[in-house]
C-alpha cells in the first residue's frame, strides 16, 4: 500500500487488490473520517460504506489480479465528505445490477453491496465507465 497524500483535506491510497489490505483501509479511513466527525454513526456509515467500495473494486473490478490497483481518494470540503474508489478492471453498468430486493434475488450471493452504498449515502455516482465510484455524505451538524 503506498499512501501518496495524506492532509487533514485529503487522504489519497494506491493498493494492490488484496484483501489483506483492508484492514490498513479500515484504520485510515476511520482516522480520516474521526478528523471531521465525532458521531460514531456516522464515521461507522463512511467506514462500512468505503470498505465495501474497495473491496468491490478488489474482487469484481480486479478481478482478484493483485497486479492491478486501487485508488482510495477520501475529501473534505465544507460540510461534505467525499469519498471516491477506482480499480484497473474493465469497469461496469451499475444499471444491470441485480436488484437484491427482488425474491428471485433475495438468496443469491452477492449485489448487496451496491444497494447498501446507494442506500447509506447521501449521494453516489459512477464514473469512468464504472471504474470509479464516488460516494458522497452531508457531515453531521
């Protein structure tokens, strides 16, 4: 893992695309978070939310290719906080989704992790042809 800018504003994270690496996610993700929010919800939300990002780009984006990367960028800016996550894969139509609501969903592995991003957070968008999520949550007042 190699942190390439690390300010109060700014965390930005290059890793290879293992899941080894999540746990470093976690922690830096926290701190970063903990510097702009004290409700414990809320940091948990960002937490959650950013590992399950990273790890989606590890795993379906990557492909498990530990030759491949992902970028972890966390910013603030006023009272939002944006989170973004890139991987090396071939990218993807968040439209053809599965929705996991649906009962001939309701036991089938994965496709929860989309739903609980676009449910928990304040605003999402993909980008780079699905290379690239960018999650974004109004901080607590």
């Amino acid at each position: 893992m190699h942190i390439e800018e690390s300010s109060p504003e700014r965390l930005r994270v290059v890793l290879p695309s293992r899941f080894e690496e999540l746990d470093q996610i976690v922690d830096l993700s926290e701190t970063f978070v903990g510097q702009h929010a004290t409700d414990e919800e809320f940091v948990y939300k960002v937490v959650l939310l950013t590992t399950e990002a990273v790890t989606n780009a590890i795993e379906h984006g990557n492909a498990l290719d530990e030759s491949k990367t992902v970028t972890l960028e966390m910013v603030h800016q006023g009272a939002v906080l944006a989170v973004g996550v890139e991987d090396q894969g071939p990218g993807f139509d968040p439209n053809t989704v599965k929705d996991p609501l649906k009962e001939e969903n309701l036991l089938a592995e994965g496709g929860r992790g989309l739903f609980l991003i676009d449910e928990m957070a304040d605003r999402v968008t993909y980008e780079e042809g699905g290379r690239r999520i960018v999650m974004s949550f109004d901080l607590p007042s």
